[in-house]
C-alpha cells in the first residue's frame, strides 16, 4: 500500500517538529504560546498538504 501524498507531506513536516521539539519549546519560553504556535503549525502543515494534494490531482 503506497502512502498518500498528502500523508508523506505531512509527514515530512513533522519529522523536524519532533527532532527540534525541545530547541523550539526553549527558544519560545512561554509552555502556553509554544503549544499554540504548534497547533497553528500542525493546521498550517495540514492545510498546505492538502493542498497539494489537490494541486496533484487537478493535473491529472
């Protein structure tokens, strides 16, 4: 079963959330506006995502 493209690109954008989880949670410093800037970050990447999936599949 081939993974879909919209899965890999999510995918892909979550491998460097979780290797520079703690980087990025230090740099903020605030736990309640680090974990808001990741749920707008997990929306954003799951937007763009589908919208490539949808780019791909309108060229078809």
């Amino acid at each position: 079963m081939k993974p879909s493209a919209e899965f890999s690109i999510y995918l892909a954008g979550i491998v460097p959330a979780g290797l520079f989880y703690e980087h990025i949670k230090n740099a903020v410093g605030s736990d309640s506006l680090f974990f808001a800037l990741f749920v707008a970050y997990l929306l954003t990447l799951r937007l763009v995502a589908a919208g490539i999936k949808r780019f791909i599949s309108n060229r078809r």
